[in-house]
C-alpha cells in the first residue's frame, strides 16, 4: 500500500528534474540547450526586438543563474545565427528566421509534452499545485533577497 508523499522540496525537485531532462531531450533536437530555449521564448513572447539588458534581467531572476551566464548564452544564440542585433542597435536583440523556426518547434514539441505529462491530471489538482508552487517560489525568493 503506497502512501502519497508530502511536498517537500525534495518531491518538488524530483519533479522538476525529471520534467527537465525529458525537456533537454527535446532540446537536443534542435541543438539548443535549456538556457538558450529560455532566451528564444522570451524574445519571440516580446513580440519585437527585445532589450539585451532586460533579457538578462530575466534570464538571472527566473533561472538563478550568473549575468555572466546570460550574456555568453545570448553570444551562443548570435553566433548560432538564431538572434541578431537590430543594426546599429547592439543593445536590441531579434529573432532571426532560423531562430524563430527553432523556437516554434521548441515551442510545439513542450506543448506536446506538457499534454502527456499533465494528461488525467484533475484541473483543481493542477491549481492547487500552481498556487503552492507560486507561493514556495515567492517565498525562496524573498530569502534570497535577504542576502
């Protein structure tokens, strides 16, 4: 007779990593890695050029990483030829072709995983668990700020 495990940080992060390694799976597909898939949605979810310096704001806040970090996966993506500098404007970023392409099938191939892990799941289960989730998020991140 199993019992249901209690939320904890370690139920959380067992979740997590299992959902990002199928994920980086995906990623692998297209030859982009979890950081970069990051920088893509958020450019392409901009609608436009999007701003360099608010995108590492981004990318450090969401995803806990060093501006160091952000800048050179930026530099990834440029040299990959999947973003570009707007000419004459280094500090605005755009999608290319080939980075837009990349991104909607990113984009399609998460949305399919997404419908199979979360399939059968019941909806109040699922907004239980975002309003916990969100609530623990904000909570570590006003410890993080303390320091």
């Amino acid at each position: 007779m199993s019992t249901t495990p209690t939320v904890n940080g370690q139920v959380i992060g067992q979740a997590h990593y299992a959902t990002r390694a199928v994920l980086e799976r995906l990623l692998a597909g297209t030859g982009t890695t979890f950081h970069q898939s990051v920088a893509l949605n958020a450019t392409a979810d901009n609608d436009g050029p999007i701003d360099r310096s608010g995108l590492v704001e981004r990318m450090t806040a969401t995803l806990k990483i060093g501006a160091t970090v952000a800048q050179d996966t930026l530099s990834g993506l440029t040299s990959a030829g999947l973003m570009e500098e707007l000419p004459g404007q280094a500090s605005r970023l755009v999608l290319t072709a080939a980075g837009a392409e990349v991104q909607r099938t990113n984009r399609t191939g998460i949305a399919e995983i997404t419908a199979r892990l979360y399939a059968d799941l019941p909806a109040e289960d699922l907004a239980a668990a975002g309003r916990v989730l969100t609530e623990v998020t904000a909570r570590a991140n006003a410890v993080l700020a303390e320091a």
